[in-house]
C-alpha cells in the first residue's frame, strides 16, 4: 500500500492509507487512532480530512456504520449507525421499543402462567391431604365400628 492510497466512504470524506512514517524534520507527530486511541506510529493507519489518525479496525468500523440500511421490522432506511442490537437483530430505536415492550409483556404473561401452574400444584396438593385425611377418618371410624360390633356381640 503506498502513501498516496485514498479510501473513500459513503459519506463522501476519504482518508488516505499511510504505512511509512512521515515526519517532519525533528518533529514528531502522536500518531494514535482517533476511535480506539492505539499507538499508529510505524503501522498502517489511515488519516482523514481533519487530520486524524484512524487504525485500520476502526476505519472499517466507521465505513460500515455509514452503510445504508433498512429496519427489518419498520422496513424504514438509515444507516447501520443507527440500528440497536434486540437479541441479535439489529432494528430501529423505535422497533427496539416496540420489540421491548412486546417482551415485557410476554415476561409478564409467562410469569401469570407460572403462577397459575403453582396454584394448580398447590390446589391438588391440598385436595391429596385431604382425601388422605378423609379416608384415614373413614378408616378408623370402620375400626372403632368393628371394635364396637365385635365388643356388642361378645357381650351377647
């Protein structure tokens, strides 16, 4: 790659690729990324318009935020600079809402059936006790009956 390599983006601003150092006589120039605040100095980097220093990461990182692209929910156009992550898909503030909302509610709904699952569990759990309560109730009465009938005809 030479000096005089230029590397336009979409927003019309280019940045030339330096890979040599170029530094006026005696002085030295800080030579970081502009981004991310690497040392460029002896390494390929790119500089803009404005004179700043952008490493190669950061320049692709840039160039493809300033890419257009359009909202799959809303189908709106922006640029990818302008979408936000929901869940590994990259949607428009406001389809992010949409989407946040929707989520809470179905948090909430789940949350609601849980709920009644438990309620459930716990309302089996108590008619089993008492069934096993009233059979032990029927049970001894049966004894006690069978102790009486038995103690009744002996005394006969």
């Amino acid at each position: 790659m030479s000096d005089t390599d230029r590397i336009g983006d979409s927003a019309g601003e280019h940045r030339t690729a330096l890979s040599s150092d170029s530094s006026a006589m005696g002085t030295t120039v800080n030579k970081v990324c502009c981004m991310c605040g690497v040392d460029l100095h002896g390494r390929t980097r790119y500089k803009d318009s404005s004179g700043r220093y952008w490493c190669p990461t950061c320049n692709e990182k840039d160039r493809l935020a300033k890419e257009p692209a359009t909202c799959p929910d809303c189908n709106q156009s922006m640029t990818r600079a302008d979408l936000v992550d929901f869940k590994g898909t990259a949607v428009c503030q406001s389809c992010w809402e949409k989407r946040r909302a929707a989520a809470k509610r179905e948090e909430a709904r789940l949350r609601a059936l849980e709920e009644a699952i438990r309620e459930e569990e716990e309302r089996k759990r108590r008619l089993k006790i008492y069934l096993s309560v009233g059979l032990i109730m029927v049970a001894l009465w049966a004894i006690a009956y069978a102790i009486y009938w038995f103690i009744a005809r002996s005394a006969s």
